[in-house]
C-alpha cells in the first residue's frame, strides 16, 4: 500500500500542465516576417553554414557569405555550439523549411556606426593587406570592404603596391559612407605622425651648443635647409650663414655641399644652425692657443733671467 502510495505521488509530480510548453505555444503564434531581426542559439556549424534554434517551428540558417564580408572568415573558427547570434531574416522558408538568416546585415549597421566613430577620433587601427588592385589595395575593416589608394598607403608615394601583398600596417579612416558602402582608409596619416614622433625624439635628444657636419639640401632666398649627419634637417639663416652680410645663400653655398654647423635652438620641434657660430668658436680657440703659447714662451727660462744682473 505504501509503495503505490509512493508511485501515485511520483505520478502526480510529472503531471504536464499547459505552462510546461507555454514557450511552443508561444512560438507557434510567432510570425517571423522577412526584415525582422531575431536571436538563436548555435546548435551545428560547418565550413559553410550555421544551424540556429530560434524557439521556432523552423530552424534558422546563415550561409558563409552572409556571415561577414570577409573572405577569409571561418565559422569554424569564429562561431561555437551554444552562442548566440542575432541576425536579420531574409527568406521565412529557403525552400526546405528553414528560416534563413543574415548576420552580416545585422553587423553592417554596428559597423557602420563603428567606422564612423573611427573616422571622426581619428582612430589607429591595424588592418591586413587582403588584395593589391589598380590604384591602391583592399582591406577588410569591421567585416566591411575598405580600399586604400596608392597616394595613402604610406608616408611617400608607394610604386610597387605588391611589396605591401599581405602586410599589416596601421590607418585611419578618412571616408565612411554607409549609404554608398565606400569606405576609404589612410596609412599614409599614422605613417607621418610616426615619423613626427620619431622625430621629436630625436631633436629631444639635440644639445643646443653641438657643433656637427650636414650637407646643404636645399636653399632658399631666406637661407639653406641642411640635412645633418643624424638624419634631421635643420634651417641655416641667411643671417646666421657668415659674419659678412650677403644678399642670397647661393653666394656662400650650393646644393650638396658639405658644411659644419652648430645647433642654436630646438624651440617647437625646430632645428636652427649657425655656420658663423662654429666659425667664432674656432676663432676663440686659436685666440687661446696663441695665448697660451705666448704665455709659456715669456714664462720660460729667458724670461726669467730676463733683467737680472749678475
């Protein structure tokens, strides 16, 4: 009697009631329509499509080329059993029944808004050279197709676009428009703010007072601009050219030429050069010298004795 009693008991607790499937039952009165965007959890994934359960009469399925625009995307890799995915319908029936899905309208619109962002901050980002095609390279950027043009690409005007065939490089967002689906990147902009970095590090390091060799780069009405023998490049002032005044520093110098000079400023970034500052240097130097060996020779044996009579 008391191990019925116990069956009857187990019995009852298994009742089903209307509640156990109020999740089926609300999925049957859900009409899923083309545009819609729904969430479902990743129960199979293969090299070319991934299975969803939406809580749905059907299953939903995203193809490969609607999961991003990247080409080298791999759902094996990027998608596991038991994530969620929200993507936005675009067939109720794919002619088997399911319910088929695209991610990559979902992402786009994240995306969009997200390079925006980007373009607006300015943002430094690393991409890597997918396809090198006339007049620049292709790059995939938040799953979005991005073209970099030649004149872009780098810090100087880059001839041979296939030297950057798979290289990553840092860029910018310079075009992000969404409704044309252009978007257009520069490396050439983190190129040259490395280079002024470097450089500022490298002036940071300049004594004023250094006397070093450069050779005359170009020249000016105004003066000469010398490049140093530590990869800077430094003004040369008319004024500071000779003690002589001269009406142009083509009188004096001449492209190519090699001259010594000596730094008198780094203010603001800016190498300033003297040529008549190492010329007065070497001036007082010889006025030591001289100095010193009329000192020595007047305080020497002769000039002691000098007057003394014996």
């Amino acid at each position: 009697m008391e191990e019925e009693m116990k069956t009857d008991a187990v019995l009852e607790e298994h009742v089903e009631t209307m509640d156990d499937y109020a999740a089926e039952l609300e999925a049957s009165f859900k009409r899923v329509r083309e545009g819609d965007t729904i969430t479902g959890t990743v129960i199979r994934v293969t090299e070319d499509q991934v299975f969803l359960d939406l809580k749905y009469y059907a299953e939903g399925i995203i193809n490969k080329e609607d999961l991003s625009s990247d080409p080298e995307y791999n759902p094996l890799l990027e998608i596991h059993m038991g994530d969620e995915i929200t993507a936005t319908v675009i067939k109720t029936d794919d002619g088997e029944g399911n319910i088929l899905l695209s991610r990559k309208l979902q992402n786009d619109q994240a995306a969009w808004e997200k390079l925006k962002t980007m373009m607006e901050e300015r943002t430094i980002i690393k991409v890597k050279v997918a396809e090198v095609v006339k007049g620049g390279v292709v790059v995939h950027l938040e799953g979005i197709r991005g073209f970099i043009p030649a004149s872009k690409l780098a810090a100087e005007y880059v001839e041979n676009l296939e030297e950057f065939s798979g290289k990553t490089i840092d860029v910018t967002v310079i075009t992000a428009d969404e409704e044309n689906r252009k978007l257009v990147l520069s490396g050439k902009e983190p190129a040259l703010l490395k280079q002024k970095e470097e450089t500022s590090r490298k002036i940071a390091k300049c004594q004023a007072g250094a006397v070093m060799e450069g050779t005359v780069d170009t020249i000016k009405d105004y003066g000469a601009f010398i490049n140093l023998e530590n990869g800077l490049s430094g003004l040369l002032h008319i004024s500071q050219i000779s003690n002589q005044r001269i009406k142009h520093p083509g009188a004096v110098l001449k492209e190519g030429q090699t001259v010594k000079v000596k730094i008198i400023s780094t203010a603001d970034n800016k190498i300033s050069l003297s040529m008549k500052a190492v010329e007065a240097d070497e001036e007082e130097a010889e006025e030591i010298f001289d100095y010193k060996e009329e000192g020595s020779a007047f305080t020497g044996l002769s000039g002691l004795l000098k007057g003394l009579k014996f």
